[in-house]
C-alpha cells in the first residue's frame, strides 16, 4: 500500500522530444525514439513509487497535422514499441490499456495493439494506459453518440453514467497531471477527467525526464491541499 500523499494516477504529457533533438543537432526522429524510449523507465519508477494507475500521452488527434513524414515515424515507433514491450510489460504484471480510435492506424497495429489489451487484461501491478490517436473531444462525442444510441434517457445521463462511455471506463481519475518542456496546457488530454486533477509541469524535455523528476512531482503532489470545492478538515 502506498501512502495517500501517492497520487494513485497519474496522467504525463509526454513533450518535447522535437526540442530535446534539436539542442544536440539530431533529427525529430531521433527525438521521437529516445522519447519512446523513456516510457519504460516511468514505467518502472510508478511500479517502484507505488503508483497504480499511469496514462500517457502517445499521440493526439491533433498530430495528424504535422508533416506526414513525422506522423509515419511517429506511428512506426510507436507500434514497434507496442510489439516490443508488450511481453515484457506482461512478465512485470502490467496491464495494457488504450484509450483513443484505432481507426487511422495501421490494420496490423490496430491487431498488435487488441492483442496487447487481452494478453494483459489479468494483470494488476500497474495499469498502463496509452493515449494514442486520443483526443478529448473526440472521446466526450464518442460518448454522446454512443449514449444516444443506446436510448438513454435524459435523466440516465449522470457523470458516473457518461464516464462508463468514455474510454477511460473503470479507470480513477487521474490525481496528477504531469507535462514536460515547459507547456501550461492540456493539449486536448482527458479534459473531462481533469476537473480535479492537481497540475505540475517542468521545462525537462521528455526524453531527458527520470525517476528522479518523478519523484519529485510526486513529493510536491503530497504537499498539495485538495480541497474539491469543500473546506480542508483540521
Ligand atoms: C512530444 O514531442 C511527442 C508528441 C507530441 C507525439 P514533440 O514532438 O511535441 O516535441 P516538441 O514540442 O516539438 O519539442
Ligand atoms: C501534446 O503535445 C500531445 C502529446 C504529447 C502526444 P503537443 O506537442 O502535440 O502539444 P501542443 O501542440 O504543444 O499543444
Ligand atoms: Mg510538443
């Protein structure tokens, strides 16, 4: 068990891989593996720190406007990635999630990624969830449609129905909000799920961010006063 001051999800916005590669004269590419890369030590250190639930930002809705060549290697890394670390993932007692389509992905990614999900839907140690082809927006229409679909009701619409048609159904909401390379903003990342959430962020590049900034954004979560509109008890 780990103590209340352990937020028990956090959600990390994973910026500014192209910035990290630019300061040392190499390619976004170059930018993007390493950044991929990094996801596994974060990983680790929410196993090691007591973290049970970790979402994270692997590509927006909105990426698909950047030059398509960066988009293609963006996709590539990330279902080699998918491929590559599932098994070992499952080994460590994760489970795989995935919130966002897979209607733009590749037919073998879209596979790759169903595959993952079931493999490691037993699993407890941690819950991974990627964001991937993820946009708020698009989840909270999604819901809308779905919900009008089903023949709901008016007075069947409470919070705790819509969430179980977004697709972070069963999923707390995350306590922490972590960005890095400096940003002040969502980006479209679980905008509902968000109302409550505590923000921190760092001008630490992505791929440069360690246990050790975890650590830290966990130590100053824990010093934090949530209140939820009410007043702190004494
Ligand atoms: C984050 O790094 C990765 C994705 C958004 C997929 P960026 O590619 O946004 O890096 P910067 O912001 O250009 O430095
Ligand atoms: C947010 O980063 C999306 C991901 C980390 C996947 P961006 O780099 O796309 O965000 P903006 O464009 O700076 O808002
Ligand atoms: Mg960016």
């Amino acid at each position: 068990m780990s103590p209340d001051s352990t937020p028990r999800h956090i959600a990390i916005i994973m910026d500014g891989n192209g910035r990290w590669a630019q300061e040392r004269g190499l390619s976004r590419q170059d930018g993007h593996r390493a950044g991929v890369e990094n996801i596994r030590r974060i990983v680790e250190g929410c196993v090691e720190m007591g973290v049970g639930y970790l979402t994270v930002y692997a590509f927006s809705t909105e990426n698909w406007a950047r030059p398509e060549e960066e988009v293609n290697v963006l996709i590539s890394l990330l279902g080699e990635a998918i491929v590559r670390q599932t098994p070992i993932l499952h080994e460590e007692g994760v489970r795989i999630r995935h919130l966002g389509s897979l209607d733009r992905l590749p037919q073998h990614q879209q596979a790759a990624v169903r595959a993952a999900l079931d493999l490691t839907k037993e699993n407890d140690r941690l819950v991974l969830s990627a964001a991937y082809n993820y946009g708020g927006r698009a989840e909270i229409l999604q819901a809308v449609r779905r919900m009008i679909e089903d023949g709901l009701r008016p007075e069947d619409v409470t919070e705790e129905r819509f969430g179980e048609y977004l697709y972070t159904a069963g999923l707390p909401d995350p306590d922490l909000i972590l960005r890095t390379a400096g940003e002040m903003r969502l980006s479209n990342y679980l905008i509902w799920q968000a109302a409550y959430a505590e923000y921190w962020s760092t001008p630490v590049y992505w791929p440069d961010f360690g246990k050790e900034h975890l650590a830290q954004a966990i130590a100053d979560y824990g010093r934090r006063k949530r209140k939820f509109g009410g007043l702190l008890k004494e």
